[in-house]
C-alpha cells in the first residue's frame, strides 16, 4: 500500500487549502451531494461532509480503500458512503451535485483524469452539476540552464576510454520531475506559453497536442523544456506548479533535448508536445524540438519519444 504517497498529499497545505475553498464555495449545508473520486484515505470526502454535503460518496479502487474506510468510521462520517471500485466501474451511480477529482500528477494527465471525468460528467453528475476541476492549461517554457542536463549526460564523461552512447540516449528520451527555477528558463519563465487546454465540460480527447515556438533576441542555448499546470477548482480558486507558485507535492516536467539547441537573434526556438493516454495503455509522451531561422525554416531539430527511455 504506497500510504507514503498519501502523506504527502495530506501534508500538502496549498493543495489542501484550495480544494477546500472550492469546495466551500459550492457546498449548500443540507442540500449538496458529493462524489468523491479516487477518493484516496477519505480525506477530500471528509472535507465535504464537515462544510454540510448531504451525502458524500467516495470512489477508491486501491488498497488504501481500506484506510479510508477506517478513517471514515473514526471520524463518525455517517453521510459518507465508500465503494471500493474505480467511478467507471460503477453500474448506476447515484447522481450528485458536485464531482471532484484530485488524481492529478506531475504529468497531469497521468492518472487518466481525462476519461474519469468524462465518465463522471455523462453519469455521475446531475444536470447542471460542478466538477472539480474545471479546467486545466499546460504551460512550456525552454529551460537555458545546463544543470538538469549536465546531470542527464553523465554517461559521456565515465572516463577510463569507453562509450556509453546508448545509454545516455536512452535517459535523454524520457521525462523528468524536477524543480527548476524561473532563473533556469527562458526570460525568467516570462515568455512560458500555454501548450494545451482542457476543459472538462467539453468532453476533451485523452490524446493532446500542442506547440509554442519564441523569437530570440540573442544568441541563446535550449537544453530542454520544461512544463507545468494549473488547474482551476472553481470561481477563483486554483493550484498551480509553476516555478514560481506556492510549493506544492508537485513539481515541473524536463524534456530533455538530445544536444542542446542553439539559436541565434531573429531565429526562433520551436517545441511540439503530444501525448496519449488511457488506463489500459499508460501515458505515452513525444516531443519535437527545433531551431528555426529568421524564415521559419528547420535549421535543426530533433525528436523524443518516452517509449525509447526504456528496455523492452
């Protein structure tokens, strides 16, 4: 049971915090129904019993079901009801007015939030329901630091006369959770741009794609791309991992480039991100990257694919 992970969730204040107030804000005493998806040890069902939901009821398909149940009985939560199976799997699930879901990674997507949600909004919301979350913007910005890179190439300076090509290929095509700095990014994170967004009452794809691309006013060197979210909860609450945000369990994404791309002033800096996911398949992550000259034409480009990072 990863119950450590767990902790780390209830130890994350800003977390904890905007999912209350967004909760709050929706939750009419006496009136409001709850679902509680991928409910975890019970903690955000127990949040909406204590604001006044009416009912709550709680999804957990993994072993810390169990835990939950216990946390739910000590805490007298008698309005909560816990199946111990995954929302999808349920066979007509009682409507309610709100639906939240936090089984958001550091990759937002991959706990396949996407396709939980869209369940939940055809048949566990009532018309005219709430999710939570509403909406989810991706953002990009090159990171120009060598550091995360300087750690990833290791293998290129092993020493004693031998070659690990292979290998440092093979970390380079896969993506890392790291903290980074504004200072580490492009324009201090001021120029990092939205790739992709998601608004769950649109039914969106689990397949994404999108792209950013920035002119250069200097000679500038890419080693990679970093990425993070935010997620709006409700009418002026949301969580952000952004490099400069409140801290939370979440940290960005690095893509690696396989050499650092270099670009000069008047050409740009271009990255293409795509991803798929689904519960069946995991998360499947490529990424392109490319210098662009002052006619827009590729002067050098690469592509990544996290498929490759690892042994059949």
């Amino acid at each position: 049971m990863r119950i450590e992970y767990h902790r780390t969730l209830i130890a994350d204040r800003v977390r904890n915090a905007a999912l209350y107030a967004a909760l709050k804000a929706l939750i009419r005493p006496g009136e409001t129904t709850v679902a509680d998806i991928g409910a975890g040890t019970g903690f955000i069902g127990l949040l909406a019993a204590r604001l006044g939901a009416r009912e709550v009821y709680l999804y957990e398909c993994a072993d810390v079901a169990r835990v939950a149940e216990a946390v739910l009985a000590r805490n007298g939560a008698r309005n909560c009801r816990l199946y111990p199976c995954h929302s999808t799997e349920m066979r007509s699930p009682p409507r309610v007015d709100v639906v939240v879901s936090e089984t958001l990674g550091n990759y937002p997507l991959e706990e396949n939030i996407i396709a939980t949600m869209r369940d939940a909004r055809r048949r566990h919301l009532k018309p005219g329901g709430v999710l939570i979350p509403r909406r989810i913007a991706q953002f990009v910005a090159p990171v120009v630091n060598p550091r995360v890179h300087t750690e990833l190439t290791e293998w290129d300076r092993v020493g004693f006369g031998l070659d690990l090509a292979p290998a440092r290929i093979m970390s380079l095509n896969n993506v890392y959770v790291r903290s980074l700095d504004v200072g580490e990014l492009l324009d201090n994170g001021r120029s990092a741009v939205v790739w992709d967004s998601i608004d769950f009452a649109a039914s969106p794809s689990a397949q994404r794609r999108g792209e950013a691309r920035w002119s250069l006013s200097r000679r500038t060197v890419v080693y990679g791309f970093a990425t993070w979210w935010t997620a709006e909860l409700g009418p002026g609450v949301a969580i952000s991992t952004a490099p400069d945000a409140a801290r939370t369990h979440w940290e960005q994404l690095y893509f690696p480039l396989l050499e650092p791309l270099a670009g000069e002033a008047g050409e740009s800096i271009w990255v293409r991100l795509s991803s798929r996911s689904s519960p069946e398949a995991g998360t499947h992550l490529t990424w392109r990257g490319a210098v662009l000259d002052k006619e827009g034409k590729p002067k050098a480009q690469q592509a990544l694919d996290l498929d490759k990072g690892y042994l059949p």
